[in-house]
C-alpha cells in the first residue's frame, strides 16, 4: 500500500469555492477509484489549511488516480486558489483501525 499526505493553504476569499470541489473531488475518486482505498480530506482549525490524507491499494492504483480527468479538473481548480503550491508527503503506515 501507499500512503501519502498533501497540504495546502488557500486564499480566504476562495475558500468556499475549493470547499465545493474538494466535496466534488473525493465523491469522483469515490465513484470512479476501487483502488482508492482511503481519500480523506480534513481542514485544519485556520479554517485555510487543508490535509488530503490518501491510501492507494498499489502503484498502479496511485498512478490511475493521478491520470483521471476528475484529478485534471481538480488541480485546475485548487492550484489558483493556493497561497502556494501543495507540499505532498510519502508515508509510513504505522498501524490503522481501517479494515
């Protein structure tokens, strides 16, 4: 499995904008991405900072997600809208409550 994490900032004035489609982002992966086993986004206490938390069955399932037009339209969509560009981090799992 592959485990990564991205971070980002928006701009206050867009954050209801990136809001909607981070909503529209994750129910495509969702629908559209079984080896997408885990895609959660959380909003730190800033109410602009935002933690994409994501768990790929493998590397194919990880390079499908990245190639999908849903991924297109979303990076299209948040990149303008951060105070700089997303930082993404490769993890280890240690241990999960996940099945």
């Amino acid at each position: 499995m592959i485990h990564i994490m991205a971070l980002y900032r928006v701009k206050e004035d867009k954050l209801q904008e990136v809001i909607t489609a981070v909503e529209e982002f994750v129910d495509a992966v969702k629908d559209n991405e079984p080896g997408t086993l885990v895609y959660e986004s959380v909003r730190g206490k800033d109410d602009l900072s935002f933690f994409h938390i994501m768990t790929f069955q493998n590397e194919e399932a990880e390079e499908s997600h990245r190639s999908t037009p849903h991924m297109s339209k979303w990076v299209k969509t948040l990149y303008p809208n951060c105070l700089e560009e997303p930082v993404f981090v490769e993890l280890d799992l240690v241990r999960s409550n996940i099945r």
